[in-house]
C-alpha cells in the first residue's frame, strides 16, 4: 500500500433539476489517498473512506491508489488526482419521506410490488410482507409450494410459502429482494407491509402521521 500523500482538492459538479438548471456545489478536499482508501475533508468535516463506503453526506468512494481517488456523488462519478482546484458548498441529497395518516389506528397507504399496484396496511408487528393466494396470483408472483411454513394469524395458524419479491415501492421508498409470506388461506384484505420492508426504513410518528424515512 502507498503512504498517504497530502493533497486539497475541491470539485463543483451540476444537477439537472425539473424547473430547469441548476448548481449545486460541493466542497470536498483529499487529505489523504492509499490504496482502497481516502481521507476526504468534506464541508470542513474529515471523513475516512473505504472503497465502496459512503459518508453521511453522499460522497461514495469507488476505488483509491497513492494517486487518485474516483468517487460518485449525486448520481456522477469523478476523479480526483493530485492536482486541479474548484470549490464550493455541497448539500446532501434529501433523503425519501412518506407520511401515512392515522385511520383508526390503522395506517394505510398504496404503493407496488414487482411494479404493480398494491393497498398496504403497515404492520410493524408483521415480520415479512404477507398477503393472499390471489393478490400473489394477481401480482405474478411465483410460488414454491413444496416448503409451507406455518404463519400465525389473528385467526390462528395457518400455512403459507415463502416467496422473494424482486421490488417494494412506497412512495420514493424502495427495497430490492424483499422476503414475503404468501398465505394459503384465512386472510383477507390488504396486504401487510412486515419487517422486511421496514427495516428499510426509520419509523416516526408525529401528530396522527407514521412517517417513514429511507435510512441508508
């Protein structure tokens, strides 16, 4: 591995945003570089980064060596050698937020599974996203019959199948290869938004609102 090498560089980069163009600038010095590793100084804040880790403000690094760091920051990927000065202050993308209101004590909200649209009624109790024979039919979602499990309901124990959903949009909330139950029978209505998706999430509730966050 090199030694670290001593260095300041800053980067300002563009964002295309719908109501037309705009700058958004970002302040990032390279303090120190080896292999797989940067020292970056983002902001005035010092941030130690790994390949392939990516700090609180979105800077990820894709590789480093003794002379240059790549890193992608807001969907662009850029290369930061020993030499070169732009400057300016970067502000951290906002972070996905859906607000569900309170029915009841129930919280209800639409969102899609594999891309189509669903009801979800979001259970923190639930420990997987679980839903009926027929919305996994009308969903298109295959399912191995050969491993049942047995489920607890309110209606008591029941058999279900395990089952990978490849996407569980809510919102601008979005998991990838979320684990699910499909029920074979005793349940009815919409489908339970478990842990498997939440643990996606940060969970808040704020006068009659559960508001979910995207934590990562």
């Amino acid at each position: 591995m090199g030694l670290f090498r001593s260095n300041r560089i800053c980067l300002l980069f563009a964002a295309w945003m719908l109501s037309g163009l705009v700058w958004a600038e970002a302040s990032i010095h390279v303090e120190g570089l080896m292999n797989n590793m940067a020292v970056l100084n983002i902001n005035g804040t010092q941030r130690i980064l790994r390949k392939g880790q990516t700090s609180p403000e979105g800077v990820k690094l894709i590789s480093a060596d003794a002379k240059q760091a790549v890193i992608m920051i807001s969907g662009q990927r850029k290369v930061l050698g020993l030499s070169g000065h732009i400057s300016g202050d970067y502000q951290a993308p906002q972070k996905a937020t859906v607000s569900i209101q309170s029915s009841n004590g129930q919280y209800l909200t639409t969102g899609s599974i594999n891309g189509r649209p669903v009801s979800f009624l979001v259970d923190t109790g639930a420990t997987s996203i679980s839903m009926s024979m027929a919305d996994a039919r009308r969903l298109g979602v295959s399912v191995d019959r050969s491993n049942p499990v047995y489920v607890g309901t309110a209606g008591g124990q029941v058999i279900g199948y395990p089952v990978l959903l490849n996407s569980v949009k809510v919102g601008g909330l979005k998991a990838s290869y979320v684990h699910g139950i499909v029920l074979e029978s005793g349940f009815t209505g919409e489908i339970l938004l478990g842990m498997t998706f939440l643990k996606h999430v940060n969970i808040k509730h704020e006068k009659g609102f559960m508001i979910l966050e995207q934590n990562h």
